[in-house]
C-alpha cells in the first residue's frame, strides 16, 4: 500500500503522543485528527493516568475534535492517525462518529483489534493501515516488555 507524504506526517504526531503514553506509563497509543490538513485533536492513552477505563486514545481524539466543531458529533471530512488497530469500543465512536477516514499503523493481532470480531466502520468510512507498523508496533512490544521485566523483579 502506498502512503503519501503528508500520512507520514501525521502518523508520526500521533507516533509522537504514543511516546509520551509510554514515559506516563501507559499503554503507548497515540492518535491525532485532521481536518483539511491541520490537526485539530492529538493525544494519547490515559486510561492509567484518569483512573477510566474508557480513556482510550481515539476516544479522547474524537472528543476534542467534537469540541472543535463546537458539539457537532459528525466529523465525517476528518482523518484519524492511530498507531494501533482501534478496539472494539473504539471502532463503536469511530462508527457513530461517522468519521471520514482512520489511518492505522499497527494490526493489533492479540485478539483486541476490531477487524479480528468482524466489526465494521461507518459504511463511508475508508480504512487503512499498515503506515509505520513497525515503528508502532516495536513501541507497544517494548512497553510490555518493559512491564514484563519489571513483574517478574516484583516477584522474584
């Protein structure tokens, strides 16, 4: 698949939120939202740091972008960046947010990814992935990895 200039770009601002997850200590996922070309809405994973379950990057992206509308929950001419797969309940905003279009950098292969149930976007919503996978995708191994060491020192 051929991405532009201009989705390296972007996937690397939410590339960007995705390190900063991870020196939070959360899972490193970042997104960010454009419209015609200008980021309206870049964040991360803040589930660990806002106590809520539901602080899911994309989730936190699409409520900026709806601030930026002034409350219209629409925002079928913007582009999210994510830099991994959306989960199930993220793929469920991304759905009634009717957005435009969801550039993915990782496949979340560990049964959490939205396309691993069958689950569909908005009908109008194009969806592609695999920009930069290898650089999300070595950020997300090396927090766990990280997590992994650090629980078997606890119990040790």
């Amino acid at each position: 698949m051929f991405f532009s200039k201009k989705d390296h770009y972007f996937m690397e601002i939410a590339l960007n939120e995705a390190v900063v997850a991870f020196h939070k200590d959360e899972v490193p996922i970042g997104a960010a939202i454009t419209f015609e070309n200008i980021v309206i809405a870049k964040t991360h994973n803040l589930t660990e740091t806002l106590n809520n379950t539901i602080a899911h990057a994309e989730i936190l992206a699409i409520v900026l972008a709806n601030k930026y509308f002034n409350k219209k929950y629409y925002i079928k001419k913007c582009t999210l960046y994510v830099t991994l797969e959306p989960c199930i309940m993220c793929a469920g905003a991304l759905f009634w947010s009717q957005i435009g279009k969801v550039v993915c950098g990782a496949n979340n292969s560990s049964k959490r990814g939205f396309s691993y149930y069958g689950i569909k976007l908005h009908p109008k919503t194009e969806f592609v992935s695999g920009i930069m996978k290898n650089e999300c995708k070595s950020l997300i191994q090396k927090f766990f990895l990280k997590k992994r060491i650090k629980h078997k020192k606890l119990n040790q």
